[in-house]
C-alpha cells in the first residue's frame, strides 16, 4: 500500500499550481523543511480554483505546529487567487517519519540534524536501537542524551567522535 500522497493522474493548471504553493510553505518548526518535504499534504481535491480541499495529516496530533502550517497554506492560496479553501485534518493513516521525501532526508542532514535512521516498519527496530549517524562528521559513534530535543519530533544527542551535541529526527 503506497502512502504517497493522493494525485490526480491528470492535474488541471490549476491543481498543478496549488501542489506547487504548497511546496513553499516551509515548516514553523524545521523551517528547512516545506510541507510536502515531511509529506503531510495528503490530497488537493475540488473542481475549480473557487471550490477547494487540502488534506493535511500533522506529525503527531498534538503537533503545536499544526494550526500555524493550516493559516500559513490557507494565506499561501489566498493570495494566488485560490478561494473557498477548506483545509482538512487527516488523523488516518498516522503519519510516519517514513514519509519524510529523500530530499527532506537531505536537508534535514545538510541543516545539522540527523535524519530518522531507518524505516518505521522495518522489523530490526524491536532488536534494538539503531545507530544514528552524526549529521557534521558522519561518525556512528554517537550517544543518546536525552529523548527531548528542541521539538517534540526530535532527540538530542552527542557524538563521541567530534564531541558536538545535535539534534536526530525521531523515526515515528
């Protein structure tokens, strides 16, 4: 079962362009990250420009984000034109940090965070914590610090190798 997010096979102008808007609302929290980057728009659906819905699953349900990523997409279309917005919240399936785009991996990487190590659903998770790289030297020896980082979403940790603390995105 793919979890990608709903596309028409063939998108009007007008859906094309509402895709590519939301790909420039960034995240309140990793501001790096847009939100079709963390993979949390799940569809665009309506029959015109005037007559719109967007499906938006939060990280978590009690993401504070969540409110703040709703105004920013609905002022996002407001000012293209896009009337009649209405945003709604899909709690089902529950997003996944395996929904995160390869290039969110990247970018999460790049900014100093260590992306999720490995897939939610790969069954090695119930052996044991995986090893987290670190985001500034690569080096694999790395040690939890605490599991509330700056975010709900992340962890802290510290790497034994170049000895500086950084954030990991948890794996959800």
């Amino acid at each position: 079962m793919s979890l990608a997010p709903e596309l028409a096979p063939a998108q009007s102008d007008w859906q094309a362009e509402v895709w590519r808007l939301l790909g420039e609302v960034k995240d309140p929290e990793i501001p790096i990250l847009t939100i079709i980057d963390l993979g949390i728009v799940r569809y665009v659906r309506g029959v015109s420009r005037d007559a719109l819905r967007v499906g938006l699953t939060p990280t978590y349900s009690g993401c504070p984000a969540t409110e703040v990523i709703r105004e920013s997409v609905a002022r996002k279309l407001a000012r293209a034109g896009f009337r009649d917005v209405v945003i709604e919240t899909q709690l089902a399936p529950a997003w996944s940090s395996d929904w995160l785009t390869p290039a969110a991996r990247l970018k999460l990487a790049v900014y100093g965070i260590a992306p999720p190590a490995e897939a939610v659903s790969n069954p090695k998770r119930l052996f044991g914590v995986a090893s987290i790289e670190c985001p500034r030297c690569r080096s694999d020896a790395t040690r939890l610090i605490s599991e509330f980082g700056s975010t709900p979403c992340k962890a802290h940790y510290m790497c034994t190798a170049c000895l500086e603390p950084f954030d990991y995105f948890k794996c959800i």
